[in-house]
C-alpha cells in the first residue's frame, strides 16, 4: 500500500515504502526518507499513537529531515495501511500489547539496520510511547536517545466500572466487540470544537482530511480487548517496580491541558526512570506535534537541545 498524497497535506519527497511481515505474519506498512543533508546526523525512527497513521506525520517528517536527519516509521498492526486484526477493520484490537513487541522488532531488523543510518533515535507519541517503554529492553536498545510526548501511562479520565467492565467483558468471550458507547466511526471524523487533541483548527482538518480521503487508514472505537490490555499494560508501567534497569536517556513530554491521558501519572513515571525528564508544555493538548506553531516551537525547542547534533 503506497502513501496517501494530496495538496492539503503533501508527501515529502523521496519516500520508500514497503510492506514487511513480522515473526508472527502480520504485514506492516513502513515508509523511510532520506536525509537532506549528504552527512546525516542519524535517523529518527517516528512511532505513532492509537488510531493514527503514516500520513499524519508528514509535517513532523519535513521538520525532522530539515534537521539533518533521515526518517523511518511504520504504522502499527491493526491500523493504518497494516494488517488488521479484525474482518471489521474500523476497530481498534489488540489482545496484549507484547504482540506489539514483533512490530518494533521487523521495523529495526528490516528497515532501519540494513537501510538508514545510524546512530538511531525513538520519537514515539501516546500509546507508541506505552509500547516502546513496555517492549524495549531497557539495557541494550537500539536506541541512543527516546523522545516521547504525551505517553500512555494512565488515562485521563474513565469511568469507574471501565476497567471492570472490560475485564468482564473480556472474560465472557466478548474482546472483539466494540466498547459499549462507541462507535466505528473514525476517531478522526469528530467535530474540532471540544475536541481534546490539538487547539490548532488547520491540523486537525488536515488529519480529518486523510481520514475522509482514504478511510481504509482510520479506526474508530476501541475493542473490548483492546481496553483490557491497555489497563493491563499500564498498571505494569505504574507498578513501582517497573523503570529499575531503565538506562534509555529519555524525555518526556506532558500536556498541560490533556484529557486524554493522565499527565501526573506521566510525570510520576518519569521521576522513577533513570536517565529521563518530563517536560511540561502549558496549553497544550494531548498531540503536541500537531499543536499550533507557538506549542510546536517550544516542544522542537526542548528536542533540538535533548537530541545529539540537532544543532
């Protein structure tokens, strides 16, 4: 499957995209780009969030290769142009999110050892930062430094019975139903106003935009499954004992103004975690990296300074 381009949201030139399969047969769509620069300072491997996908990213990218750097990203199994794991492809489905561990594995084995250039760097945002914290090895990683915005170790808000519910939902054989309340819809589709990722109205219509355009790339609701192993891998993350042979330098980005996940609990995170900072942005919402440009500026600001050679 090739990349979704129109004018709204241009693809950056020089793109290759592949289809890989991991140890467990699941196709994954990956996409790299060179740098811009004959000497590239290393390669940014970009990890998404829950119900996103390669083209949401092409502003990022352009301002990741402005900075001397080559790109490699991949969308995760379940969404986007990779497999599905279900015959209705709108929901959101995982079992366990150690089946996400595979994905990370093809991705490094098949496209960013043999194909871009080192040193490496993890750029994850939300649940793609759950997964990484939760599938690396925390000793030997390919990764020289992570960046992380907004991850997913605990929610913003959910009911009281949710995590119940899912449990016993999950126990009567129901996991692959979407979670009572939601629909398939893509998550996308939703109207700006109210809206808790992002304040800036152009990049969400943007997002909108591919999600409209190409719908074979959006998810919408949740699974019973999905949820259950979500808490189940955050309540590993918060558990204090998780993060005691962490030596990742990393750091992490909370929102000042996020409803979607917890940014004490992130915050608490990190103060465990050797090696890592939280950064707090004021005003901004969950997807720091589609904010307005004043929220973009300080978060590529803090980048710039984290990350080696940037400037």
């Amino acid at each position: 499957m090739q990349l979704f381009d129109c004018p709204e949201n241009p693809c950056p030139d020089g793109a290759v995209v592949e289809m890989i399969t991991t140890r467990d047969g699941v196709a994954l769509r990956t996409a790299r780009w060179p740098a811009l620069s004959p000497k590239p300072k290393g390669t940014i491997c970009l990890f998404q969030g829950r119900s996103e996908f390669i083209e949401k990213y092409f502003e990022v990218i352009r301002d990741l290769r402005a900075r001397g750097f080559a790109v490699a990203t991949m969308d995760w199994r379940g969404q986007g142009g990779s497999d599905r794991l279900l015959l209705d492809g709108r929901l959101g489905h995982i079992d366990d999110f150690a089946h996400y561990g595979p994905d990370i594995e093809a991705f490094i084995r098949q496209v960013a050892l043999p194909e871009c250039p080192s040193p490496f760097y993890g750029l994850a945002h939300s649940m793609g930062g759950a997964i990484l914290f939760a599938n690396l090895p925390p000793g030997a990683s390919r990764f020289e430094r992570l960046v992380v915005t907004t991850p997913m170790i605990d929610l913003g808000s959910k009911p009281p019975a949710a995590r119940f519910l899912a449990r016993f939902l999950g126990g009567i054989g129901l996991s692959r139903r979407t979670v009572p309340g939601f629909s398939p819809r893509p998550v996308g589709l939703k109207p700006f106003e109210g809206n808790p990722v992002t304040s800036d109205p152009q990049r969400y219509a943007r997002a909108a935009l591919v999600a409209r355009e190409a719908p074979e790339l959006a998810i919408g609701a949740p699974t019973v499954g999905w949820v259950r192993a979500a808490f189940a891998v955050m309540d590993h993350l918060m558990d204090p004992r998780f993060g005691a042979d962490w030596r990742i330098p990393t750091l992490i980005f909370l929102a000042g103004e996020d409803r979607v996940v917890s940014s004490p609990a992130a915050k608490h995170f990190a103060a465990k975690l050797f090696a890592t900072k939280a950064v707090n942005i004021p005003g901004a919402r969950h997807e720091i990296m589609q904010e307005r440009d004043a929220i973009r500026d300080v978060f590529w600001a803090a980048f710039d300074a984290f990350v080696p050679g940037t400037k």
